[in-house]
C-alpha cells in the first residue's frame, strides 16, 4: 500500500474521496498540522516586539474590571 498527500482544490474533490472511501477504495488518514507547516502558511511575519505588543493587548481585553 502506497500514502500519497493531495491538496484539495474544490470541494467537490472531497466529496469524491469520501465516496470512494465508503466503498472501500481507498482510505483517508488526515495528518495533523505541524508547527513549522502552520509557520510556513504566515503571510505578514512579525517581529518579537511586535508579538509582545500584540499579546499585551490581548491579555489587556480579557483584564475585566471588578
């Protein structure tokens, strides 16, 4: 037995592989994501500074006055 990865890119592909899954054809085994692909798909990258920032104001919005 062989695994090949394959990028969708139509929905209806899914279908299509779901059907032949269901009749026995062939099976899917979904991958879990990595961290450094997940890194890869970043299209602005940030500076440490910048994340900081970002985190700051994020934890600053959960602050919640008593």
């Amino acid at each position: 037995m062989e695994t090949v990865t394959i990028e969708l890119t139509n929905q209806k592909a899914y279908k299509i592989l779901k059907d032949l899954e269901e009749l026995n054809i062939i099976k899917m085994v979904k991958k879990p994501s990595t961290l450094s692909s997940l890194r890869q798909k970043i299209q602005t990258k940030m500076s440490n500074e910048d994340i900081d920032k970002q985190l700051h104001n994020l934890r600053d919005e959960w602050q919640r006055p008593t």
